[in-house]
C-alpha cells in the first residue's frame, strides 16, 4: 500500500517568462510535511500534448488530494478556479509552438467540472493567515484549463482536487514592459502552503 500524499504540480514558465511562480512553489513545497500529508510536487510542461501524460502518470500514484497550479499574470490575487470547461481555445501557442482553437479537452466529455476542493473552507484560511484570495469563475481556455479539466475527469468526485492561479511574482513584475499586479514569491509560497492545509 502506498503512503499517502497530496499531489501539487505547478508549471514550467512560458509566453517569454524566465520563471513561472507555480513552478517555484511547487519546488520549494516539494517534501514539505502540510497537514500531515508529505506534499509531492510534479512539474507540468506547457504542452498540450504533453502536459495530460505527466498528470495522469502523477495521479496514477493515488493522490489524497490534488492542488494545481498556474500563472494568471494580471490577476491581482491568488485565486481558486471554480469550473474548468471543455474547450481549448489558445491565444498563446503552447511551448511546442501549437495553438487550439474550439477543441474539446476530452472529446464526448461532460461540458464542465467543478472544482472539488473546499473553496470557502480554504477562502476562510487564507483570510485568517492574511492572504487576500478569491474565487474566479474562468479558469481560461489555456493548459490550466485543460490540466484541471482532465484531472477532474481521470479522479471522479472521491479526490480532492481543483485550480490554483497565482499572480505574477516580482521577477516578472520587474521583466514586464508595463506597470502590472504582483505578489512577492514568498507570499505566494504561503498562500500555496496555507490552501494545501485547508
Ligand atoms: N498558466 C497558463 C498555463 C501555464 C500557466 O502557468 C494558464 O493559465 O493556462
């Protein structure tokens, strides 16, 4: 019988970013002890064809709970995703150089999943750790979407398991040509830890 873990994954930066702040959570959570669960950190590729195989490999080890994570740079706070939906619709091409457009993640499959994590319960932890957070209701029609999408639709309603999206950290803030929402890494690493608690 394997021990039990939590599964967070994060991903590699893309769109000309040097770093993505969900990958560098990831690491620095990587065999952290939260909530009594070793936490076990998977970095996700930005690829649309890639991206589905290493999470279902990582899912395929029986996580207690799965918390994805993402940039959404421009969003002003960490910000859970309530519904992924599915469709691919890039604006960005993938890492590999490709673009979707009115695609199915899972052709045949239900239109949408809702996040099966406890939002409110970990919306009222980061309140009481003085994390602002809030709940998005899009997720976007990029690999976030598609990574929550076919993780809802391998797991069922038995394990927890939704969206993270993270704000730019400040090496991105200080890279970027304009003026834009930041959160230092640190905060952000916290805010990660204080949702994997709850
Ligand atoms: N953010 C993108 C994909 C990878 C990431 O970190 C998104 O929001 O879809």
């Amino acid at each position: 019988m394997p021990s039990p873990f939590m599964l967070l994954t994060g991903f590699e930066p893309f769109g000309g970013d040097a770093v993505n702040p969900s990958d560098l959570a990831a690491r620095a959570l990587h065999d952290e002890v939260v909530g009594g669960l070793p936490v076990r950190s998977v970095l996700l590729p930005v690829d649309t064809a890639r991206a589905p195989h290493v999470l279902r490999e990582a899912l395929a080890d029986g996580p207690s709970a799965v918390l994805l994570t993402g940039l959404a740079a421009g969003r002003p706070q960490v910000a859970l995703e309530r519904v992924a939906l599915n469709v691919l619709d890039f604006r960005l091409p993938d890492n590999a150089g490709v673009t979707k457009q009115d695609e199915p993640v899972v052709p045949g499959g239900p239109d949408a999943y809702l996040s099966t994590l406890p939002l409110r319960a970990i919306l009222a932890a980061w309140r009481a750790a003085g994390v602002p957070g809030y709940i998005s209701d899009t997720a976007g029609l990029y690999l976030c979407n598609q990574v929550m999408y076919t993780a809802r639709h391998a797991l069922g309603e038995g394990v927890p398991c939704g969206f993270l999206h993270l704000p730019a950290n400040e090496a991105i803030a200080l890279s970027a040509r304009a003026p834009g929402p930041y959160l230092p890494q640190g905060e952000i690493d916290r805010a990660v830890r204080v949702a994997l608690e709850a």
